[in-house]
C-alpha cells in the first residue's frame, strides 16, 4: 500500500477519533447522539467518565498522526482498550446493532494497526530515539 494512502488512512482515524473525543466533553446534544453525560449514566457509569474516555481518545488520535511506528502502536493500543470497553458496553447494555457496530469494527481496525505498527522489541516503547551518531571532524 502507498505511503500516501496509509497516511490518508491515519489521519482519517485520528479525525473520526478526535471528534468522538469532542463530542465526550460536548455539554449538550450532538449532531450524532445525545448527550454523553446521560449516555454514560445510563450505561451505569458516572458521567464524569466521559472525560476520561474522551481524553484518551484525543491523545490516541494525536499518536496515530505522528508519523513513527512506536506512538501509532501507543495509539491503536490506547484505542483498543477504549474500544474494547465501548464494545463490552454496547453487548452488556443489549444496544441496538445500528448503535453498537463502531466500536467492534473500529477495534479490528486498530487491533490490524496495533499488529503493523508492532516494535521489533517491546522494550523499543521504552527507549528514546537513538541519536545520530557523531562524525569526526577531518584533520586540517
């Protein structure tokens, strides 16, 4: 796949992730839903919640745009537990299908990224890019 389309495909993400993000910290109503705040109550969370979930989708959502292997597999990883719940909500809660579709679909996505982004070495995650080394300075 180009490289031209696979960006195309992580700022897409990121997009529809940052709004959904958004839309966690919207007072009111959306264009998409109603308001989270009575969602997350209903669903027998405290509606505070919402901010966490939102704020962990916005972060993810930056990851997947930075173009290194390390924070893409951060951010597919970040949103898989996210969806993961929103997944487990959706069944525990009997929400229609028409409602509960994204979060599985989206979760075989980033679990796809998560797996294409994965580091040689776990312990990759952990360290800091590796400078460049130094070239000597010729004798004059």
């Amino acid at each position: 796949m180009s490289k031209r389309l696979m960006a195309g495909l992580y700022w897409f993400l990121a997009f529809e992730f940052m709004l959904g993000a958004v839309t966690k910290y919207w007072p009111g109503d959306t264009i998409f839903s109603s308001a989270y705040s009575v969602k997350f109550a209903e669903w027998g969370y405290p509606s505070w919640m919402r901010f966490v979930v939102g704020a962990l989708e916005g972060v993810a959502a930056i990851l997947l745009v930075i173009p290194d292997r390390r924070t893409r597999f951060l951010g597919a990883t970040t949103l898989m537990f996210v969806l993961t719940g929103a997944a487990t909500t959706h069944i525990v809660n009997h929400d229609p299908v028409l409602e509960s579709w994204a979060a599985p679909t989206h979760l075989a996505i980033m679990g796809i990224l998560a797996l294409a982004n994965w580091p040689a070495d776990w312990r990759d995650l952990l360290r800091a890019p590796a400078l460049p080394a130094a070239t000597p300075h010729p004798a004059k």
